[in-house]
C-alpha cells in the first residue's frame, strides 16, 4: 500500500466578538482612565482583527485529535513532504499512551532467536483476544504492517529489549523498553518531542463541530468551535482519533461498532485507514485511527502488546493515505 507522511499544521485563533456595555459619561466627562482604556480595547479589536484576517481557511489535512495517533499520522505525512502549514489539529495530548510491550511478527530478532512466528499466527491471535468481535481486515492489516511499525519506533529514538512472549499470543513477538520501564511513556516522548520538532501550531481548545461534505460523500471542510467563535474551512481529508466525535460522523453514513445498549463504540476502518459505510463502500477524505478505531480493531479486549502497535499502525497508515488523497485532490493552480 502506499505510505504517506502527516504533518500537523495548527490553526488555533477562532475570534470571538466582545460586546462592551453602554457607558453613562458624555465624551467630554471622560476620565484620563477611561480614555486610556478605551484606547486599550481599541488596540485589541485591532489585534483580533488582524488575527482574524490571518486564520487559514484552506487545509489540505484536519487532524481530530492531538494525542498519540494523531502525533504519528502528523510525523508521516511530513516526511512524505505535506506542507505542515495546510495540517490542522484540533485539540492537545491529554492521553497518556500506557502499555509495557508492543507487538511485531516476522522480525530478524524472531528469526534470529530461532523463533517461529508467522503474521497468520499473529493474526488467529489478536481476532481471538477480541473474543471473534474485532475486524478482520483491521487485524490484518495490524499484522502485515506490525514489523515496520517496530522500526517507525525505533526510528523514533525509542530503544527496545529483545523479543519475548506474552500472554495470548502464540509465540515471543512482544518488545519492551530497553531499560524496563513503560514502553508506552517512552513512545509518546518521543513522539512529542519529533512533532514538536514539525514546529507546527495546535489548536488545543478547538473542537470539531461539523463535517462538511459534497454530492458525493466526500468531506469538503468542517466547522471549528473554540469558546464561543466558530470558523468553516474547506479541506481535502479528515483524520479522526479522538472517540468523542464518533456521533459526529453519522450524516457520512460511517460504519459503526455499537455496544448492547446500542452506543457508537468505534469507527470501522480499511487496510488505508480510510473509514468505511455499512455496506463497506469508502468515505472519500475521511479517516480514522487511534481511540476512534479502538473497539472496531480490537474486539472485546486487545491482544497484549497491540494497544501500541495499534496506535502506530493506523496512525501512520492514516497519515499517509490522507496525504496522498488531498494531493491528488489539492485546487488545480
């Protein structure tokens, strides 16, 4: 499949009208007080103003979502050369990605330890942790993609111990830190530290408010909500991480994992991320990774070790192929 990078872009500054009340004093009784201080709000207005005049209005990609899978969907589509001033992303990194080990088959540490493991075998173990409820081409695409995701790791800085086996899965195809500690904090570090490093802008009390889209389903911009301002931009792909906008999406016709009382769970995805109907048709510009695909990929419970091969999978995965759809859909000069 092909692998594009996403660059986080942050948008942030939604303006906000301020209203000011009636005052009782003529022109001619103000105070050397009042002067100054209207003359401090009209600098301000004037601020706003030329804030305002600056916001973007245009993205090429709008990341939902500034935790972990979002962090690494940004990190990939940079380094396919998306241009970080056309990504946005809404929202900051209050997750804390948790977890000692991630998983990977078919690896030159497995080989050279003399262990034998096969992606099939990863595969059978990850949609029997979930209880036979996850999605089987998610799982799929967990297993094909787990080995490079291993090296997007290390790639990363993070250092890792040799393989060992963990409950649930059939053979030793679980890494964890070098030194011992939470792999997961390690992971998120440095993600932090690389999507920092973009040198981006994130809108961290910014939240989605609606999806647009045209006459045939495909996503078209969103509207954006920060305190009491709203702003509508047009754009070529969404990616959603955060679980809060699941309900969100329904006018898109997305495909839904629900719980007994009949709660949108999680986002059914493709082997591209690419969030798909009930009748497994694709949402032209809409992806998913994260949070959002959580229940969909891995059933009742998680394998342990792919709650973090997870993350990087489908959030690269996301990255890449929203970049490439908003390049092949960006306005013609």
């Amino acid at each position: 499949m092909k692998k594009k990078t996403l660059a986080a872009w942050t948008a942030a500054i939604l303006a906000v009208g301020a209203m000011t009340g009636c005052s009782s004093q003529s022109a001619g009784d103000k105070t050397e007080e009042t002067a100054k201080e209207e003359a401090s709000q009209g600098a301000a207005g004037e601020s706003a103003q030329a804030e305002q005049e600056s916001l973007m209005k245009d993205a090429d990609i709008v990341i939902a979502g500034g935790d972990p899978a979002g962090m690494a969907a940004a990190i990939q589509a940079v380094a396919e050369g998306t241009d970080p001033s056309k990504i946005l992303v809404l929202g900051g990194s209050e997750k804390v990605l948790t977890g000692s080990c991630m998983n990977a088959s078919d690896t030159e540490e497995q080989a050279d330890a003399g262990i034998e493991d096969t992606v099939d075998s990863y595969i059978a173990d990850t949609l029997a942790a979930g209880g036979g409820k996850g999605n089987e081409e998610m799982a799929e695409h967990l297993g094909e993609e787990s080995r490079a995701a291993l090296d997007w790791v290390r790639d990363l800085g993070v250092e890792l111990s040799g393989v060992v086996q963990k409950e649930g899965s059939s053979a030793a195809r679980s890494y964890e830190a070098a030194d011992g500690k939470d792999l997961g904090g390690q992971i998120q570090t440095k993600l932090q530290e690389k999507f920092d490093s973009l040198n981006v802008t994130v809108a961290e009390e910014a939240e989605l408010s609606q999806v647009l889209y045209g006459a045939d389903g495909e996503v078209t911009g969103v509207k954006i909500k920060e305190g009491n301002g709203e702003q509508e931009l047009t754009c070529r792909s969404l990616l959603v991480t955060d679980s809060a906008y699941l309900d969100l999406l329904k006018d898109l016709g997305v495909s839904y994992v629900t719980d007994e009382s009949g709660k949108n769970t999680g986002l059914m995805a493709d082997s591209c991320a690419n969030a798909v109907t009930a009748d497994e048709g694709e949402i032209p510009g809409l992806y998913a990774a994260g949070d959002a695909i959580g229940t969909a990929l891995h059933g009742d419970k998680a394998l342990e070790g792919n709650e973090l091969t997870g993350v990087i999978v489908f959030g690269t995965t996301a990255g890449t192929e929203a970049s490439i759809y908003a390049q092949d859909n960006a306005p013609q000069q």
